[in-house]
C-alpha cells in the first residue's frame, strides 16, 4: 500500500450538515457505515479541526460525539465573521462548510 | 391504538422563499387522515422580522411575510372543509394585518366561516422606543438604529388559540419547534410542565421546522446519497401518538426521501449541545436518541428527554445603520487566474489609497470563493496550488456604515473595465441596507402574551 491510500477523503466515509447562530456555525458529520463511529472519534480530533479550519480563526471548537446517531456534533465558534447579518463573504450562513469539512483529509481506518 | 389516538403535524414551508405548491398535496394527505391534524408555515429566520418591520413602517397594513397568503390561500378551502388548523409565524412583524388581509380572503370567497387568532406580545419594538422594556431584561451594547426587537416566544399561546376554536393562528416571533409544541399540547392536553412529552413534541417541531430539510430537501450527493424525484420533495409529517411515541415521514406520493440519515442531519441542524437545547419550552436532551427505519419513508424516534423550560427567553434585535455592497468582474481564458489575482492587487491597493487600512473582502470565485475568508489566507492558500481553472469571477464586498466609502470601492470594480488587467468583464454591482442582529434575554414572567380574535 503506498502513503497516498493510508489517507481517505472524509465525504467517502461520512455526511454532513451546516447550521448557523450568529457567528456559531455547527456541523452534524455522521459516518455511512456505524462500524466508522470509533474511527471517526478518533481521528476527526479538535487539533485536526483547528488545524483544517485556521484560516476562520475558531475562537473555541466543542466536540459532541453521538455514539446513537454514529455522528459528532461539531461547534465552531467565531467562524462566520460576524454572521449571517455581518459578514460581506459570499455565503453569509456558512452553509457550505459542512463540505469544507468533509474536504479533509483523514487517516484511513484499518481494513475490517 | 387507532388512528384517532394519534395527530398528525405537516410542516408546509420551512422559510419565507420555500415553494408553496407542495403544501396543496400536504393538505390533501392531512385531510384523508383520521385523528388531530395541523399545518403549520414556518416563514421566519433572523433577520426577518427586522426586514417585516421596515415594510410596516412604510405602510401600517404590511409588515407580515410578504409571501404569506401564496402559501395560505391554496390550502385554505382544504384545511377549512377538512377542520385541520392552520398555524404559521408568517404574521412577522404585524400578525393583526395578515389577519385583516385574511378576511378579507374568506369575504372574497363568500364570506366562509373562520376564527382568526393573532397571537400578540412577542413584539417589543414600541416599548423599546418608549423605555419601557422590562428593567431586567439584559441587552448588549447597541450602536445603530433599533429596527425591530422582539421575544422568542413558546407554544401556549398557539395551544391557547387552538383550545378556543382558532381555525387560523397567526403568530410573530413564536419560537419554530412551538408551533408543533402547541398544537400536540392541543391535540393530547399536554402540560407545559411535561418535560418528556414536551421534548417529544419539539423534536418533531425541530425536525420539521426547515420543511423538506427533513424529506430529502438539502440531502442529494450524487452518488453518495441519492434522492428519488429530487424536483418534487414532500412536506414532512410527524406521526405522535398520547404517550410520547413520533414517526417522521412525508406527503403521500412525494418525491424525496425520509430515512434515518436525513432525519440525523437535520436532528442536528442549528443545535449546539445536543444535551441540553434550549427551547421556551423545554431544555431538550437528544443524547440518548434512538432512531428506527419502520419502512420506506419512515423513522421512529426514541430515547428523548426533557428538563423545565428556561426561566428566561431569548429575544433578538434587529439593528440597521449599516450597507452591504458587492462587485464582481470575471476573468477567462489563459492566465485567467493570474489576470484576477493581479485585479485583486490593484484593487487592495486603490482601497488603502481611498482611506488608509481599508483591506474590503476579494474572493475569487472558482479559485476561492465561499471557503474564503476576510483576509484572503484561503485564497493564497489556493493561488500557491496548482490549478486548472480558467474562468475566475472576482468579487469584492465590504459591510460599513459609511456609503459613500462603498460607492467609490463598487467604483473601483467597475473601473477595471478600461483601467485593469486585460479581458476583464461583466460587472455586476450592489449596494444595500445591511441590518444586523443582537441576542438578548428577558425573564419570561416580564413577557405578557395575548391573543386578538378576527
């Protein structure tokens, strides 16, 4: 196996879904197959989620994990830049993020 | 348990511009069912009650969703004949003109018979100028005019309305999952101090309250996740039973999709910690969640709970004072990244010459467009990387208080027509009032509900 398939592209194994409150976006991600959850928690870490999402300064990033639902619930605090009534970007909600999300790159999980 | 124990919520739009026809099949599947039956119109986000606001005060007899009766007048002879309440947030910012507009309606129709309940209170814009909003309520700092100003309100007054005959509740800034929380507590005498089938009725009023978002509405990734009739979702209808049970599914012979992974996104959707999620009616716990697939286009949901309500509401302002302006122009074809970017320079540069440390937002659409950020980290990020990408619109945007700094930076755009990089074309530009919002909270004793009949 060469270095480029130790890595999986998270939109192959997992879903995601954007919303918005002020300038707090959260990102419900949930894995397609339940055996993921473990692996998901693991490697979907706050560092890795600082890390992927630098460039909007996270003031705080909480991790709810929903061992039920085979998700994490991701909060995002001070991403928006002000809101969806303050920001000048182009998509005010941030709606779009969930697939900045799901863009990232993770540590494949051990073949079952 | 037959189907007379159970009551049927079917939510018929989700925002102000969702599509009003699917709720014409809505209705019709609510009228064939046996049992309590609601539909509900959620039209309301953030911002606007203030934008409503700015419509009342220009004429008294607006101020309610512009779109409202596109929504209500084709269900309205279906609901009627069939005695399912209609119930909707779409009064905004004047619940007692959508009401006046609304007989109007049943008049024109010949005079059909209906009890038009407003509920009123949550709106707070009039004791705001006057200084009489309660003193213990906590506001942050304000800079700019107050537009609007008003209180997240909870189900009882909805539940209220409905006991006293309501055929239509018109309601302003009732909470979204409260108008599903008023009509279980209708339909099954629930108590507000029932925690757990409180929570069980907000979590059908969570998960219905973006309409399709729940029935594969917000949901297709080709090949990953596939929705049948993607041009046609169904509006969502929870299944409650008198103990607590919830099904979520759809309009009959719908397109979209209702399984158990469209039902945890939207579970999710704008909540922060799942265990404890703040309602006017209910702190609500969905750490302990269970879902179940019971059949095509249908999810069972178990394993929710509830804690009392918070003593205090939220309440949100709309503050304007502020402009939103945006330019774009597009670059193609060879070095079609390398002409943006250069624009990009040039334009930074004539910014800080039009007043010192002015940086306005560039994206480059195609490059770095929604991913971007204010300060174009993820745009350079981008323009270091290799890339295939030949056709670039560039978009500058800022949100300032001063408009004539706007006009001349949406000036600085359009001058790149004869003075930029080369190949440069279709300018669009904009300039509009920016209304922004401030949360605060109010203790809910302070908050005195009413209704007005019609």
């Amino acid at each position: 196996m060469n270095e480029a398939k130790c890595e999986v592209l998270l939109a192959e194994l997992a879903h995601a879904r954007a919303g918005d409150k002020g300038d707090i976006l959260n990102i419900g991600v949930f894995v397609f197959d339940p055996a993921d959850f473990d692996w998901l928690s693991r490697e979907l870490s706050e560092e890795r989620l600082r890390r992927h999402f630098a460039h909007r300064r996270p003031t705080r990033i909480e991790r709810y994990p929903m061992p039920t639902l085979g998700g994490i619930n991701l909060v995002l605090h001070g991403v928006l830049e002000g809101g969806v009534n303050a920001s000048a970007g182009l998509d005010r909600h941030g709606k779009t993020l969930s697939y900045h999300l799901l863009s990232m790159r993770l540590p494949a999980p051990l073949p079952r | 348990m037959s189907a007379l124990d159970k009551a049927y919520i079917g939510y018929g739009a989700g925002f102000a511009g969702d599509r009003p026809e699917a709720a014409v099949s809505l209705a019709r599947d609510l009228a064939a069912r046996r049992g309590r039956r609601y539909l509900i119109f959620e039209l309301l986000a953030e911002r606007t009650l203030a934008e409503a606001q700015l419509r009342r005060r220009s004429d008294p007899e607006q101020g309610y969703a512009s779109r409202l009766f596109r929504f209500i007048e084709p269900v309205l002879g279906i609901c009627l004949a069939a005695g399912i309440p209609i119930i909707t947030n779409g009064g905004a910012a004047n619940p007692v003109a959508a009401a006046k507009e609304l007989r109007r309606i049943l008049d024109a129709r010949g005079g059909q018979e209906a009890r038009i309940a407003c509920v009123l209170g949550d709106d707070l814009l009039d004791a705001w100028h006057a200084g009489l909003v309660s003193a213990r309520a906590r506001f942050p700092q304000l800079d700019g005019e107050v537009i609007s100003c008003n209180v997240y309100s909870g189900a009882e007054s909805v539940t209220q309305a409905l006991q006293e005959g309501a055929d239509v509740v018109i309601c302003g800034r009732t909470a979204d999952p409260s108008l599903a929380v008023g009509a279980l507590c209708h339909a099954f005498r629930w108590h507000a101090d029932d925690c757990a089938r409180i929570a069980v009725a907000t979590v059908a009023g969570h998960l219905l309250e973006c309409c399709t978002q729940v029935s594969g509405g917000y949901f297709a990734d080709p090949g990953r996740k596939d929705v049948p009739d993607p041009a046609h979702p169904g509006c969502p209808i929870a299944e409650v039973d008198a103990q607590g049970g919830l099904v979520i599914t759809k309009t009959a012979g719908s397109g979209g999709i209702v399984d158990r992974r469209t039902v945890k996104e939207q579970l999710l959707y704008e909540m922060h910690d799942p265990h404890a999620y703040l309602t006017p009616d209910v702190v609500l716990d969905i750490g302990c969640v269970r879902l179940t697939s019971l059949g095509p286009d249908r999810v069972g949901i178990e394993g929710v709970a509830g804690r009392p309500r918070p003593a205090s509401l939220k309440g949100i302002i709309g503050i304007g004072g502020r402009w939103f302006g945006e330019a774009e122009i597009s670059y193609a074809g060879p070095g079609a990244v390398e002409r943006a970017a250069l624009a990009r320079e040039i334009l930074l540069e004539r910014a800080s010459e039009l007043q010192a440390g002015l940086v306005p937002r560039i994206d480059l659409l195609g490059v770095a467009g929604v991913f971007n950020d204010d300060r174009g980290e993820w745009l350079r990020h981008c323009l270091a990387r290799s890339s295939t990408v030949d056709d670039v619109r560039l978009r500058l945007a800022i949100v300032d208080a001063d408009r004539q700094l706007i006009e001349w930076l949406l000036d600085e755009v359009e001058a790149l027509y004869t003075n930029g990089p080369a190949g440069g074309g279709g300018v669009r530009r904009s300039l509009v009032p920016a209304l922004r919002t401030e949360s605060f909270t109010l203790p809910r004793e302070d908050l005195a509900m009413s209704l007005a009949w019609h």
